[in-house]
C-alpha cells in the first residue's frame, strides 16, 4: 500500500510538518475536549485519531483514501484539542496541511471542493462580489417574505438554503471600510462576510473604541483574512490574501489592528507563520501579526466607561477566542462589568457550536448535533442576551434560539458593550 | 487477519453495524496507546450495555479470538493494546452516570466515564472523587479500575481501590458477577479488590460504584524550593516523621524544573534544584497548626522560599508545573521515556543516586517528578530517537533503572501498571510459584490466557507479532514515548 497510489501526496510544499506530527505523543488528554469525539465516541473522529492518521498517511502506511478524508473534513479545526495539548501540538497548522494534501487528487468529491473553492476564491475574497452577492440576502432577512416562508413551512425542503435562513438575523446596514491612513491610531479589520452582514456590530466595535479613548478608523482596501481558505486546505489563496492585507495596514500608519471576530483574529496572529516560507512577506508577517489584537483584549488593558444591559447574559465562547488566542476571560469580565447585567455560565459555553466556518454548510449533520447541545442548554437557563465574539457562531446561535424555543437576542460582543 | 467474517457478522448482531469498526484506516488508532507498544486490532467493537459486553465476549470466545478491553487509551503500560491482535471492546460509549447519592457518598457510574466527570457531578453535593491522575481529564473509571490508578492527591486518601466500592463485570469467559458489594464492608474473598488492578486481563467492568467523599473545608498549598533533591528528600521524610499526612507531596528535580519554566512559566528561581508541593487539608485549625509544622519542616532542611496559597487560582498556579510537568519536556528533548517505580521512602535520595548514575553511564540526561510521599519515581530519560541505537539503549537503562527499585526493595510499577511493557520484569519479583498462582486466578475468572493477552505475567510465547519491544519501537518512530 505505498501513497504512490495516490498521485501527489504527499506534495513537497504544505505538506504537515513532519516535527509538527512527531510531537503528538498519543497521551490521549485531548480526546474529550474534542467535540467530534465528545459525539461519536470514536477515536478515529479525535485528535489524536486525526494527527495519527495524518502520521500514517505521511509515513505511507495508508494511502489517502475517502474514509482518511472523512474523518479529516469532520473536523471542526476549533482547536480545543490544541489548547489542552501539553506536548504542544500545533493541531490547527497540521490539519490545514493535511487538508492542503487533498487538493492534489482528493478521494472523493472532487467537484464539490472545487465549487468550495471556486466561492472562496472569486465572492468571499471579492468585496464587490460579496456584496453584490448579499445586498438580496439583507433585503429577504428583514422583508414579509421571509415570514411568510417561515410559516409556511417550505423551508424545511430546502436543505442548504432553509439552513441558512435559519442562521440568519437580522443584518442591518454593511459596514465597509473607507478611511484613509492616518486617520486614527487604532484600526480595525471589518473583514468579508462580517462587513456586509455585521455591520451593526463594526459600527458599535468603533463607538465603544471611542469610549475608551482610542481613535479608531477602519482603512480602506483590507479584505478577507483569508482563514477560510486556510481552513479548507488553499494555503496558496490564504497567502495571497495575507499579503494583501498587510500592504494595506503597512500603509495605514496604525499601530494597533484591532479584530473583532475571533477567526479573523486568530489567522492574522498566525499571518507570520503562515508566510514564513516567504522571503519576501515573511518578516513583514511577523510584524503585521504583533500588532493584531482581539477587540475584548484590547479593551481589558483600558479604562471603558461601563456601560448597561439588563437582562441575563449568557456567554458563548469563540473557539479561535478561546482556544486559538487563549482568551476567556476578557469577555467575560467586560461583559460582568455592565450594569444590570446577570453573567450566567452554561454547560460547554466553550465548546464549539457547530458554525466552524462554512462547516455547517458541509457537514450539516454533526453541526446540526451540536447546535442541538447549545439549545438545550439555552432552553435550561433560558437567558435574555447571548453573546459571542465571531459573526459564524452569531448566525448558529440564532438558529439555536430559534431550536430552543425561547426568545432571545443575539450580540455581538460589541454590541453588548456598546449599549449605555 | 484472526476475525472472520463470522465473527464479524456475529459483533454486529449484538451491537449493530454502526458500533463495530473494521476498515484498516478506522482501526489505526487502536493500535496504540500512551505508550510505545503496537499492534493493530482486526475489529474494535462499542457495546451500549452491559448484556451486549457479555455478547460480544461470548461471541469471540466462541470463535476463539482474543479480546481486549479498552477505555481511553491513555493506558502507559500497553495495557489496551491488542497484542494478539483480535478484537478491541471499548467502553466509549458506555458513559452514563447511573445515580449519586449523596447522602451514602456513592456514585454508581459505568466504566466508560471520564475521572474527572465524577468529581464535577459530584461537586454539586459538596464531594469528589479522590484518586486524581494526572490524566483526568481523560482517563476512564473502567481503565482506573484495571490499573488501581493513583494521583497526586491519593497520598493521604488512598488509590483507585480504597474507592471502589463494587462492580459488576463481565469475566473473561462471559459470566456477569457483582464484586465486592453495593454498601462498605463486603464479606468473604475480597474479588473486587483482586480485580482491581488485574489490568483488564481478568474481564471487563461494566458498573462501578465508588465512594464520593467531602471536599474539605481548608486546603492550603505549599511550595517550597530547595538548593538539591537531598534536601527536599530529608523533608518529606520530615514531614512524614512528623506525623502529618499530606494530602499531596510532590517533588521535581532540577531539569524537570526548567522544562516546566521554559514551557509553563512558573516563576521558579532559575537556580532551584529541587520543589516540593506540600498540600494539607482539612478542619481549619488542624491545617493551620499543619502548615507551620510543614513550613518548619522545609526550613530546616534549607528550603531558600516558600510560597503558601489558600485560594483555589492562587493553588492552581503553584500546581500548574507539576500538572504540566511531563508534557513540557517535550520541548527540552524530542523524546522521553518515563519510568513508573517505587521504592521505600527511606530509599529514595540512594535510589536517585543510582538512577543518575545509571542514566549518565548511558549518556541520558534524566528529569525526574516524584509522588515522593509514597515513594512513587518517575524518572524520565531524554533523548533523540533520531540517534541510530538510542532506542535499544534506552530501554535497556529503563530496565536497569527498574532493577534498581526492584533490589532497593520496591516494586514495578506505582500506578501505571506491568502491561505488556514491564511482564518480562516480573521474574524479578516473584517466584514462578507466585507467577503460577496469579495464572491460576487468572483462571478462576475464565481467562486461559486469550483475554487481553500477553499483559502482566511473562508469556513464553504467542505474542509472536509483538515479540519484542525493540521491533516494535523501531516501528513506533518518532516520539511514540511517554
Ligand atoms: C499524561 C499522563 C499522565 C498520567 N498520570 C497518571 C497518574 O498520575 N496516575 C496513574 O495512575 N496513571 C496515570 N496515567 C496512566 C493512565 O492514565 C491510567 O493508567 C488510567 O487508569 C488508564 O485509563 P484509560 O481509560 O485510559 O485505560 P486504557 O489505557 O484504555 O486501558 C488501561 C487498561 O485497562 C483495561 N481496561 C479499560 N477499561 C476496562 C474496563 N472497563 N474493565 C476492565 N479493564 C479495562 C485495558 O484493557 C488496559 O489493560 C497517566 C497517563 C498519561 C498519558
Ligand atoms: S495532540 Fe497532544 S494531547 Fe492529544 S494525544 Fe497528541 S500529545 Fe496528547
Ligand atoms: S480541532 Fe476541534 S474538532 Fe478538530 S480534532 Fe481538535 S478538538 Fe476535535
């Protein structure tokens, strides 16, 4: 069974590193932080599973077949595995080079990742397409139409769209970044999807920077931080989009990058890593990466003026807050100091809610289950506000309102804060 | 391949298609766990409950395959690894807590659930469960139970068996049993107590019910620093001449010292030599009139700082490098091997000696955690398997090491078990009568030898594919050591 029999595997270039794999001692203490695991039960959908078989596959054990492939795409890359890794073990950076690998001659559903792809590439990371893209989308979310479909009860055989809608909020005006360098000392990243969908929570993001004293500006020409791609195996696009990025906050002048979405935010602290092979971006990399900051760190180390909520909030971890950036306790702390405002914890508000991307687009069924956890959860404790800090586990958490049967309301970070 | 298509077709009768795994790439992972043994299963099947366990053993004896239990594989002596291959039974989806009761302090979970599930279902009562691996987070009731697994803080509360009360298992040949008893004083032959830590060789327990006990009023950390291990070693053996039982006494040595700085930073001064934890709990005023024993104890053994914490962050903290330790010489050397012996206390600063010296004619550096109150060494050999030979070597200076806790009076393993790993050792302990007489009981539960082969006694032969561990080492690779 040599991996000739998969042509190109492993590729010279991104394949997982072969140190990065070695220091996986198998001790198994990461298994039940692993949602996948936590559901299945099976080991071949755990990190060490995962890590092992990448092991296998680079050692040409095992050729690269479609249950290898399986068991790698059901992964969430929410890196709760690589937080509780005592060995260290860069899981996120070896499942994006075992994924990079199925580029090469996938097993199976080959035109389904070059459709995936093909989106990526030409509307995620092009803003005008993107918006163009989604100008109807923000239209249906608040026209009569939608709740006549709701009601209806049409939606439910529309598969991936129905899906969709669920997660869907309501979006209020895009928020593009059109400021120029210099305009401020703190510059925020508004992101792809974020801008056009979240614009409330950018406009409240530059409100509450205010408040705590910064100048804040959002400098135009950034797009898409390029996780997405890098998630899905194209390291190649997420480079090109990396490049792109730091020219434009090169030239804005700003110290600080302020990022307000935790996946965002966890892919341009690691931009130094991802270039690294990259004489020419490398050491930029490094530099833009020091300068990123997520948006609740950023404000613990400042004075803001607290603000008022009343209701019971219940805070829902990021995983690449979390997990990727090590940060829990800003949020929380940020969102305790509110006025009026009861914190309450819930069981596993630190385990992935199954929105991972475009995850719950590909694999509906495990996101569907763990959605499935978090409405159980918010129908026990039945909290007035839920918030969270990255827009695709926003979009989860309002069709699992809407699961839990309970009313209510889904913020931003940002948008928690920002009310006085 | 040992399971036919028969027996195939048999396990997911009992269990149903989606619970048995047998595509080569489903069962890779099986083949291993925290340690360095290999050897790839035919099938790995996940009984739901206790009758379909009893099937599904019923079912490979009667096609004469072996079997071999398995919880979360964070096993450090080869325990569930299918050394004859076969059939792997994992608890993975018996995971239920079956009722706590809190006014008997029992839990009656299945074996699957994770250690430390039992302690956060149990903290709503006011209780937890004592013995605290170090692998708790992960490690099962079932896999604790088959090695009598230990923990920092079972110094003074006692191990796996001082908490079990009893259980219902499957034996080896397919008979369910009740063990021990349901309340705290069994009568007769104590069998749960052999089948704890029999090491899934004698069957596969399905229901346990374990004591809970209250969580203390008071617990105060120590964390006192010291020039060299002497020191530390003269205060332990102070401590507990003193009359104090710690709840936890745990002692680290200088390299391991600075791997848990470089990775954790923990704030130890640079030049320490050596750390101990000391952690006292109880009613207030007892621990308060302890901990100035304890402080008086380390101070005139030469301790240079003591740092006292009372807060459940401020604890963490101190507990955070030993907690970490192990995992972070991963980034001081690109492999460890870690060694589970014991010896009497009274031998400890001796034994150390050897097992430097040891370690040095090998040209390994050595990092060394203790559970020194109960006399429990792990030292760990670093070194680079990249290194042509390195690998032979270093087993055999973890043999020698063993063979010294063995003549200073010790014992094999503390917690971790013999396994596959350490059963060509035990000729070193006892007789071939005694060996004779644990076959014989070995027996008693049904087992003639295929029920998780080739673990604990030495096995002249029939292991043939894993027939020595340097073939195996060879095929683990890189950094396949814990
Ligand atoms: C980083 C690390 C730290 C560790 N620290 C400690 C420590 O401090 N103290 C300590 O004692 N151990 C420690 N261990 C070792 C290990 O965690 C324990 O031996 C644990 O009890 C194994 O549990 P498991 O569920 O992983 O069992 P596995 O590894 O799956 O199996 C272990 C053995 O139990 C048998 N078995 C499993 N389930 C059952 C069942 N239901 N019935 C009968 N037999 C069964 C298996 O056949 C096998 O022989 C550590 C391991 C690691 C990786
Ligand atoms: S990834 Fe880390 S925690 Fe998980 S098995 Fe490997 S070394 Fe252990
Ligand atoms: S990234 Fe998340 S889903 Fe993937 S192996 Fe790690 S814990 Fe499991």
């Amino acid at each position: 069974m040599a991996a000739s029999e998969t042509p190109g595997w492993p590729l010279a270039e991104d394949a997982p590193d072969t140190a990065d794999l070695a220091k996986c001692v198998h001790c198994g203490l990461c298994v039940n932080a692993c949602p996948t695991y936590a559901i299945t039960g099976l080991e071949v959908e755990s990190p060490r599973g995962r890590i092992h078989l990448a092991r296998a596959v680079a050692e040409e054990r095992i050729p690269l077949t479609e249950a290898v492939q399986g068991h790698w795409e059901l992964c969430l890359q929410c890196r709760a595995c690589e937080a509780v890794c005592p060995s260290g073990v860069p899981y996120g950076r070896i499942m994006e080079r075992a994924r990079a690998q199925l580029d090469a001659a996938p097993p199976s559903k080959g035109w389904e990742r070059r459709l995936r792809r093909f989106a990526l590439r030409n509307v995620i990371a092009r803003p005008r397409v993107l918006a163009a893209l989604l100008a109807p989308v923000r239209w249906f979310a608040r026209s009569p139409l939608r709740g006549l479909l709701r009601r209806s009860g049409v939606l439910r055989f529309t598969g991936p769209l129905g899906r969709l809608e669920a997660q869907l909020g309501r979006p209020g005006r895009p928020y593009r970044p059109r400021d120029n360098a210099g305009d401020g000392d703190v510059a925020l990243f508004t992101g792809c999807v974020m801008s056009e969908l979240f614009g409330d929570a950018h406009r409240a993001s530059m409100r509450v920077l205010e408040r705590s004293g910064a100048r804040a500006f959002a400098p135009r020409g950034q797009g898409c931080c390029g996780a997405l791609s890098a998630h899905d195996g194209d390291l190649a696009q997420a480079r090109r989009l990396a490049r792109a990025n730091i020219a434009t906050f090169e030239a804005s002048g700003a110290e600080t990058i302020v990022v307000n979405s935790a996946g965002c935010g966890a892919a341009m602290k690691e931009y130094g890593e991802l270039l690294a092979g990259d004489p020419d971006s490398a050491d930029r990399a490094e530099a833009m990466a020091a300068r990123v900051i997520d948006f609740s760190e950023y404000l613990a180390g400042r004075d803001l003026p607290a603000g008022r909520l009343e209701g019971r909030i219940a805070y829902q971890d990021a995983c690449h807050l979390a997990h990727a950036q090590g940060i829990s306790a800003e949020p929380r702390a940020l969102l305790g100091a509110l006025d009026g405002c009861e914190l309450v914890e819930t069981e596993g508000a630190d385990m992935c809610c199954g929105a991972a991307g475009i995850y719950s687009l590909i694999q509906p069924a495990m996101s569907g289950e763990l959605r499935a956890r978090k409405a159980a959860q918010f129908r026990e404790h039945k909290p007035d506000v839920i918030v969270t800090a990255n827009p695709g586990c926003q979009m989860q958490y309002e069709a699992a309102v809407r699961e839990a049967g309970i009313e209510a309301r889904v913020l931003h970070l940002a948008e928690a804060l920002d009310s006085e | 391949m040992t399971v036919s298509a028969g027996l195939l077709q048999a396990l997911r009768d009992v269990v149903g298609k989606e619970h048995v795994l047998h595509k080569p790439e489903d069962l890779l992972v099986y083949e291993l766990d925290g340690t360095i043994d290999r050897s790839l299963p035919d099938a790995v099947v996940f009984p739901g409950n206790t009758e379909e366990v009893q099937a599904v053993v019923r079912a490979c004896n009667g096609f004469d395959v072996p079997v071999t239990p398995r919880g979360a594989g964070t096993g450090l002596s080869g325990g569930a690894v299918p050394t004859r291959q076969g059939v792997v039974l994992a608890t993975a989806r018996m995971r239920r807590i079956l009722d706590v009761d809190p006014v008997e302090r029992t839990a009656t979970v299945e074996p699957g659930v994770p250690n430390i599930q039992l302690s956060e279902i149990a903290a709503e009562h006011g209780l937890f469960y004592a013995p605290d691996p170090s692998s708790q987070k992960a490690c099962t009731i079932g896999g604790n139970v088959a090695e009598n697994a230990g923990g920092p803080h079972c110094l003074a509360l006692g191990v796996t068996t001082n908490h079990v009360i009893g259980m219902e298992v499957v034996t080896a040949s397919g008979e369910v049993e009740w063990l021990g008893s349901h309340g705290p004083d069994p009568v007769g032959y104590d069998l749960r107590g052999v089948f704890i830590g029999s090491e899934g060789t004698l069957g596969i327990a399905t229901k346990v019910v374990v004591r809970l006990v209250p969580v203390p009023d008071t617990v105060v950390t120590l964390l006192a620093i010291f020039d060299d291990v002497e020191s530390a070693s003269e205060t332990v053996s102070a401590v507990i001449g003193a009359g104090l039982v710690p709840a936890a006494l745990e002692m680290m040595d200088r390299v391991t010292l600075q791997a848990a700085e470089a990775g954790l930073r923990c704030g130890y001064p640079p030049d320490a030599g050596a750390v101990l934890l000391i952690e006292l709990d109880g009613i207030e005023e007892v621990v308060r009139g302890q901990v100035t024993q304890a402080r008086a104890a380390c101070n005139e053994h030469g301790a240079t700082e003591i740092r006292t914490a009372t807060e459940p962050a401020e604890r963490e903290l101190l507990w955070k490098g030993r907690k970490g330790a192990i995992g972070a010489l991963g980034r001081i050397a690109p492999n460890y091997y870690l060694l589970d012996g014991v010896v009497p206390r009274s031998r400890l600063v001796e034994t150390m000696g050897e097992v430097a010296r040891i370690s040095e004619g090998y040209g390994f550096p050595v990092a060394n955690v203790f559970h020194a109150g109960d006399g429990n060494l792990h030292p760990c050999l670093l070194f680079d398997e990249r290194e042509p030979g390195t690998t032979a070597r270093v087993l055999e200076a973890g043999a020698a090491i063993m063979r010294v806790c063995v003549e200073a009076g010790g014992a094999l393993t503390g917690e971790h078990g013999v396994g596959f790993e350490k059963n060509r050792f035990m000729p070193w302990l006892y007789s071939e009568t005694d060996l004779e007489n644990m076959r014989r009981v070995r027996g008693v539960f049904g087992n003639e030898g295929a029920f998780n082969p080739c673990k604990v006694l030495p096995e002249g032969t029939g292991c043939g594919e894993m027939a020595h561990q340097q073939g195996a080492l060879a095929a683990a690779g890189p950094d396949a050591y814990v």
